[in-house]
C-alpha cells in the first residue's frame, strides 16, 4: 500500500531513482509490444511524450484501412525495419495501371500503424508511379531534404517525429510496400 492508497488493478510499483512510486502494467496493454531494441521502446516508467505520441496518433494506429489480407493479390511485398522489426505486409490488385484494391497487415509501433492507416486511405486510384512518389516524397521530409508535407493528406500529424530518426524507418514501412507492391503487379 502507498501513501496514496491501494496500487491500481493490474499495476505493480517501480521506485524511481527520485524516490517517486511509477507503475507499470504487469502485461502487455497492446497487441504490439516492443522490444527494448526498438527505437519506440519507451521504458516501463516513462511517460509516452506528448508531442510524438497524441490522441491523433493512436485514433490513426487504431483504424488502419484495408487491414485485411487480399486472398489472391497480383503483387504482395513484406517491409522489415531492422532497427526494430516493425513490419508491414502489402497485398495489391492493379487494373488499367491503378491500385484497384490492396490489403495490409501491420506489426508496428504507433508511428507506423498512423503512417499506413493515412497511407492506405488515399491510395486506391493511384499509379505504381505516383504512390513511389509519395514514398520517396516521405523519405525527403524525413531526411530533411524538403519541407513539404502537403502530397498527402494527413501527414501532418506525423510532423512531431522528423525531430526522431530512429522512427522514420517504420514511418516509412507503409509507403514503401505499397508503392513496391504496385510497381510489381504493374510490371
């Protein structure tokens, strides 16, 4: 028992090393769990930081687009980052050279599932050509390259994490299977 009272259900106390009691969840609280390699890997006791992480985000993370696997896809490409093995598999139907229908399953941080949640609401109707440019319009911005957010809809929200490199390889992950995927089924 803290001077607070009772602990929360499911929590358990970590003594911090200014004395404060921080609890942590005693199982996982999402179906995700990072590894404490991966860049998004925030510690049992630190606070999600608000700019990176907001409401925004998760709403995105949690309502990805066509998340269902295609059953018989003219392409399909698997993207890994090594860093923190967050991935994203892309299923595509190209027709007349346009993306027709797609099907995405992602394992990834927060950061990556609002990327491909923004990614696969526009993308139905576009070329292999233009979602390549969008992936490699993404990757600009990241790098610092240009400062143009304005090629897609809702990438904005992801702004706050330009400011973190080790991110922009999951950030990137949605895009790059997608335009990857339709350039094989278009070929």
């Amino acid at each position: 028992m803290t001077a607070m009272g009772m602990w929360p259900l499911n929590y358990a106390p970590f003594s911090a090393t200014d004395g404060f009691l921080v609890y942590f969840p005693l199982r996982p609280i999402a179906a995700f769990t990072p590894r404490r390699s991966c860049p998004t890997w925030v510690g049992m006791n630190a606070p999600l930081k608000a700019p990176l992480y907001n409401k925004d985000i998760l709403r995105l993370a949690a309502s990805i687009p066509h998340h269902q696997r295609l059953p018989d896809p003219q392409a399909t490409v698997e993207k890994r980052s090594p860093t923190c093995g967050s991935r994203v598999t892309a299923d595509v139907k190209m027709a007349d050279g346009r993306l027709t229908d797609m099907g995405l399953d992602v394992k990834a941080c927060a950061l990556g599932q609002a990327s491909a949640a923004l990614m696969a609401a526009q993308a139905i109707g576009l070329t292999a050509q233009e979602l390549a440019d969008a992936r490699d319009r993404l990757t600009a911005y990241l790098s610092g390259d240009s400062d143009d957010l304005d090629f897609w809809p809702g990438l904005a929200v992801l702004a706050p994490a330009r400011g973190y490199p080790a991110r922009h390889a999951s950030i990137r992950l949605g895009f790059e299977a997608i335009a990857e995927a339709a350039r094989m089924a278009d070929a």
